[in-house]
C-alpha cells in the first residue's frame, strides 16, 4: 500500500525535469523545494485518508426502547426583534456622494409557535424522535395509560387573534408511556457505531477472498440488511431468509439483540439456507469476512419441507467453545419454525450470549499492512497530479526567478 502511495513521487519528479528543461530561467531552486515539500505533505495526508478509509467500519448495536414521550405544541407570547430603515448614511459631494440605507434593530412582541415532538428514549437513554402516530401506536401496544405531567408554561397563549381569526393552541403538557417488559410489546431498536477493522482492509494474513456475483446467485449469499422505517429508522431484523418469514422468531431474536446490545455490544444474526449444502456457509463468511467484530452469525441449512440438514456459526470472539456449543444446539434441532428459532434464542439467552466476549482488534491486527481500495488512491493521484500543475503554472507566470 505504502509503495502504491509513494510511486506518486513520480509526479513532482516530472514537473521539475519539465521545468528544468523549458523553463529554468523562470524558476528559482527555492520555487522547486517548495513544489516538492507541498506534494511530500500532500502524499503523507492522502496516505492517512487512504488508511482511514479502508479500516473504517460499521457495526450494530440494538436497544430497546423504553418509554414514549408526547409534548403537546403550545405558543407563547415572546419577544421579536427586526431590521427597519433608519434613514440613510452618506459620503462624498457633487456627483461622487453615494449614500446607503440605514437600519436600527426593532423589538415588539409576537407570538412563537412551537410544534408537537414526540420521542422515544432506548435504554442508554438515547433520545429518537418519532411521529405522534407511533407515540400512540407504542402507548397503545404496552397497555398503560399515558402519565400526564403540567409543564407550567408561564406566558402560554389560550387563544388569540391571527390573521384576523381567533387562534386555539395547546399548553404544551407533556404524556409519557412506559414499556411493560413484555418482549412480545419490545422495541427494539440499532445503532450505528464505526471501529476500525484492518482484517478487512488486510490481505498480508487473513486473506478473505472476493465472493464473485456468480458465487453469491448460487449460493443465495447475504448482504447486511438496511434499516428500515418499520419504526422511523432505527430498526433492524434478525432473521434473514430468501423464502419463508418467522415473524415471531424476529421479534424474539431482535429483542435477545436489544437485551444485550447494551452490555455485550453483541449483534446475533440467524441466516437460513434453504437447498443449499453447508458449502454456502463458508462462502458466506467469505463474503462478509467473517462479519463485524461484535457478531455472532448463526447459519442454518434445510430442506424445502423446514427439516434442519445442518449448521454452522462464525464469530471474531474467542470462545471457542461457547461457539461450537451453538453449532450442536442448531444441529440438534429438527426443523425450522417460529417455535423451534424462538425455542433456540431462549436457550441462546441462557446459556451463549453470557459467555460472549467481545474481541479487541486495534492492538490485536494493527500489525496488518492495509490494502485501500483503488479509488483512494486514484484520487490521491488526482490530488497531487493539479497539484503539480497549477505549481507548475504558478513558477513560470510569477516574477521569481533563478537570479534572486
């Protein structure tokens, strides 16, 4: 990577023969250390870029949310300021006075309306903010009467006049429901964190090949999934599947993730195979390289009838043993359901997720060299090359030359 970078030294290396030999009268040997301390420091940046680039990378966390909170709007009387004309300032006599308008600043009272806002705050006690149609949908799904607190609101508007017609506003009083801890009621929730992954970016050690497009057809390979707007965009699923939908199962699954985000920092993802031989699992990591660093990925084989053929699980974590142990359990189940994924997440939250620990990768891969991907680098190239161009440009057209 660093050779790749450094070859741009070619670039400045050819400005100079080409300022040497066309134009040496008009360049001063300063002109030239300067051209060439610009391209070094520019070179050392984008090398910078190109590395943070390449090891930067996303992984999930999920929540649960905990209570909803509605702030009903409400206008007040306030104080406003505005810009009037104050005259004019003038200068100059005859023909060559100029003037130009005055202002003064102008206070008077108004009204400021402020809007309804409804949040929804997880267990880190995040806020989100979410539409007044989910605030009632969540309220109503956890089955508890809304806490109304009088906010108090000195100045608050009952009704006034605008435009002419009377105008009604609220007090802006505030609602708050709580979850009841049921995880069939749960919402659960993913954030998003960057951390730097140089196995990904690596190919000195842990070399994961590039799954061809064909191979990901084939194999009905996975991409991550998106977060939707099941929830205003904070959602995710557990359970990916190219056939058959476990609603309940993802239910449980993404609230087994919300449990433990906060205090594993583990991401659990149930992929299923159907048709497939257990081949697929191994492209699979390929493909995702092993996932993020906090993920445990659950692989799961079967026939078109949901009976289990086999399983197979990848994670960064050491527990060796914690994995294998979830591998049998998969193997040991009979078919693939609603019941049975379920069935499997309650003893995953038991006797797995506990003993999950999440690895280290700065210290433990910094030693990896970095491969950034061409594009960086292309324009690292770009950079330097209207770099050398416009120095170029700059050496021959000013007054500097090799006299001074």
């Amino acid at each position: 990577m660093f050779g790749t970078i450094w070859y741009i030294m070619i670039l400045p290396v050819i400005a100079t023969i080409y300022l040497m030999v066309w134009h040496k009268k008009k360049t001063a040997w300063y002109e030239l250390v300067g051209m060439w301390a610009v391209c070094i420091i520019l070179i050392m940046i984008g090398q910078w870029a190109a590395v943070r680039v390449a090891v930067t990378d996303t992984e999930y966390w999920g929540h649960l949310g905990i209570k909803v909170e509605h702030n009903e709007p409400y206008s007040k009387w306030d104080t406003c300021d505005r810009q009037v004309r104050d005259g004019e300032t003038c200068s100059g006599s005859g023909k060559d006075r100029t003037c130009s308008p005055k202002y003064r600043t102008e206070y008077y009272d108004c009204v400021k309306n402020t809007s309804r806002q409804c949040f929804l705050y997880d267990r880190m006690k995040n806020r989100h903010y979410i539409s007044y149609g989910r605030y009632r949908e969540l309220a109503v799904r956890w089955g508890n009467d809304a806490k109304f607190r009088n906010m108090n609101r000195k100045g608050t508007i009952r009704r006034f006049i605008k435009r002419g017609r009377p105008y009604y506003t609220g007090e802006g009083n505030r609602y708050t429901a709580e979850w009841n801890k049921v995880w069939t009621t749960s919402e659960p929730m993913v954030s998003v964190h960057k951390y730097e992954n140089r196995v990904a970016a690596s190919s000195s050690v842990l070399n994961f090949k590039q799954v061809t497009e064909q191979k990901k057809i084939v194999y009905k390979l996975y991409d991550y999934p998106f977060m939707y707007e099941g929830g205003g965009g904070y959602e995710m699923v557990s359970i990916l599947s190219h056939t058959k939908k476990f609603p309940a199962a993802d239910t449980y699954w993404r609230f087994i993730n919300g449990q433990f985000g906060p205090v594993k920092r583990i991401r659990v993802w149930i992929l299923l195979f159907e048709g497939q031989e257990r081949e697929a699992a191994l492209y699979q990591k390929q493909h995702w390289k092993n996932g993020n660093k906090n993920e445990l990925t659950l692989c799961i084989g079967m026939d078109r009838a949901g009976k289990v053929t086999w399983g197979e699980v990848f994670s960064w974590t050491e527990q060796d043993e914690m994995v294998i142990r979830v591998r049998n359990r998969i193997e040991a189940m009979e078919v693939v359901s609603d019941q049975s994924l379920i069935k499997l997440a309650m003893w995953a939250e038991k006797t797995a997720i506990p003993k999950y620990v999440k690895p280290e990768f700065t210290e433990k891969y910094k030693h990896l060299a970095v491969n950034p991907p061409i594009w960086i680098i292309l324009v690292v190239w770009g950079v330097i090359a209207l770099a050398n161009i416009g120095l170029c440009i700059y050496i021959v057209r000013n007054s500097l030359d090799e006299s001074h």
